[in-house]
C-alpha cells in the first residue's frame, strides 16, 4: 500500500478510535459524576443555563476523556502509520484540539478547566501516545 495512503488511513483510524474513547469516558463519567439536578449535559443551552451549579468534580471525566481520547488516538496512529509518526500523533493531537476550542467556547466552563484542558489534553497526550507506541 502507499505510504501516504496508510499514514492518511492511520490518522483516520486514530481519529475514529480516539472519538470513540472519549465518548465512552464521557458517557460513563455522567453515570459515575451525574450533571446537578434539572441539567441535561447533552443539551449545550441547558448546560449554558445552569453553568454556575457544576462543581470542580464535574470536570474530572471530561477532561481524562479529552486526555484519553487524544492518548488513544495519538497511539493508534503512530502504530499503523509507516513514517513520520511523531507527525501523525500530532495531528490527531491538533484534531482533537480544535475540537476542545470549539467546546471551551460553546459550553462555559471555569477558566481552571478550560487551561488545563486546552494545555494538557491534547498535544502532550498525543505526544505520550506516539511515545507510547515505541515507534520513532
């Protein structure tokens, strides 16, 4: 196969494998952490509404979903890429962090969170994950 087809492929499988992560993680955090009383967290307006009655652990799942969606991600396509890899983890990297701008500037939410988020959720975890796969 072309090279440059598998590493397209990569990141496509990267991307999809990392989305899947994450909403696994945010679906099992709203299980463990549920959103305060009258809030529907699928609801972006509803969340806007009754941002002042999430607390600091209503952040913990969203954000180790951001991290580990990105990690997944990064790993899957540093190991099915062919060359380059350190790049193609850091574009899964950039992927995942436009769409966290995207959500810190659709969904309000602390400043706290939305730093760490945006500074520790995506290109160091996706630099982890092409650490992780072994793979220069």
């Amino acid at each position: 196969m072309n090279p440059i087809l598998r590493n397209i492929l990569a990141v496509i499988a990267g991307w999809i494998a990392g989305g899947i992560a994450n909403m696994a993680l945010v679906v099992a955090g709203g299980m463990l952490v549920p959103a305060p009383a009258g809030v529907n967290p699928m609801d972006p307006e509803s969340i806007k509404a009754s941002a002042h009655l999430f607390e600091a652990k209503h952040f913990i799942f969203p954000f180790i979903a951001h991290a580990a969606g990105t990690l997944v991600g990064a790993l899957i396509a540093s190991l099915l890429g062919v060359s380059r890899r350190m790049v193609l983890a850091l574009i899964i990297g950039v992927l995942f962090l436009s769409g966290g701008v995207a959500a810190a500037l659709m969904i309000p939410a602390p400043a706290w969170f939305v730093a760490v988020d945006l500074l520790i959720a995506y290109i160091p975890m996706a630099l982890l994950g092409w650490k992780l796969s072994g793979r220069s």
